[in-house]
C-alpha cells in the first residue's frame, strides 16, 4: 500500500461562520415553507394572522442571513441552496 500524504487546508473560523450562516439559512428557508403551509390550511382569521406575522419575521431573519452570506463572500453556493436563487 501507497503512504500517500493528503493534506487538507485549514478551516478557518470565518469558513465555520459562513458554514453556520448556510445552515441559518437553509434552516429558515425551511421554516418559511412550513409557515406557508400553515397558513394555506388555516382557516381561523386569529390563526391567519398569526401566520402572516411569522412569515413576515422568518423572511426578515432570512433576508439578514442572505446579506451576511453575501458580505462574507458565500454568493456563489447560495444558488446550491433548494429553491433560492440569487
């Protein structure tokens, strides 16, 4: 058998952060669709409401996550994200 060396690079902890930012994102992405799912099969105005007012603050928390990702340079695998595009 070969002794071959494989070397792999050094995770950084901005790699870690953008890594934990993805999984935020996803994450929330998630939550959103189960959130609409809720609210197309509700049918208590008081139930309603409180749906719109949990997707609204899901796709602020996603919004800041999707700017982060973007300062911290990780445009180019949110496209890998399921159905989010830039």
């Amino acid at each position: 058998m070969g002794d071959k060396l494989v070397r792999f690079k050094k995770r950084t902890s901005e790699d870690m952060e953008l890594d934990e930012l993805l999984r935020s994102l996803s994450r929330t992405q998630r939550e959103i669709d189960l959130a609409y799912n809720h609210f197309n099969f509700t049918s208590d105005p008081d139930l309603i409401e409180s749906c719109v007012y949990e997707i609204s603050s899901l796709q602020c928390r996603y919004n800041y996550l999707l700017r982060r990702v973007k300062e911290r340079g990780g445009s180019a695998v949110i496209g890998a994200l399921p159905g989010r595009e830039i």
